[in-house]
C-alpha cells in the first residue's frame, strides 16, 4: 500500500512539473522586466552593454524554428522594437545572445492572426 500511494505522489509531482515547464499547459505571468516589454504586439527590447559586446536576437516559434535574428551591434545602450502584428498566434521564446553565449531568454505571448 505504502509503495502505491508513494508511486501516486511521485507521479502527480511530474505531472505538475510538466506543466510548469510546457508552454501550452503553462499559466501566462504576467513578468515586469524593464528590458523587454511586450504590448500591442510589440516586443521592445532595451539593453545597456557596458561591456560593448556583440548582441544580438532570436525569437523562435513553438517549433523551434528562428522566425527573427537581428543584430543589436556593441553601442553602449541598444534597443530594438519588433512588430508582430499579423503573426500566428502563439508562444515565442526569445534569445539575447552576446556572442555565441545565451545573455538572457524569456517566454513571450505575441500574434494577433
């Protein structure tokens, strides 16, 4: 009996996990980071680069496909607004690369087709 009920709790405490981390399960939060914003469908993206590297971005689709690179450059400040209206609906993630290495990523909501 012990066995079963620690197999149950052991496979409830997945299931949660799973849907934590699926983007199609997960609750959207609503996330106050002052260098990405996102309203109207619109990603405004803000960074100061002390350290002059090379930036730049990635959005990909739920598919992991990239749907947008842009290059920020090595300004001391850099910012970039994308416009997605018209897209398909959906969950994106977004990448901050400095270089080859991953700056910062986030889950974003973004479409309005």
């Amino acid at each position: 009996m012990k066995a079963k009920l620690k197999l149950f709790i052991i496979a409830g405490v997945a299931v949660l996990i799973q849907g934590m981390f699926n983007p199609l399960l997960a609750q959207e939060q609503e996330k106050k980071d002052p260098r990405i914003q996102v309203e109207d469908n619109k990603v405004r993206i803000w960074l100061l680069n002390s350290e002059r590297s090379q930036l730049s971005i990635k959005i990909y689709d739920e598919r992991r496909n990239i749907i947008t690179k842009v290059n920020l450059g090595d300004g001391i400040t850099v910012g970039k607004i994308l416009d997605f209206n018209g897209s398909e609906k959906g969950y994106y993630r977004l990448v901050v690369f400095e270089g080859k290495e991953v700056l910062f990523q986030d889950k974003i909501k973004l479409g309005s087709a």
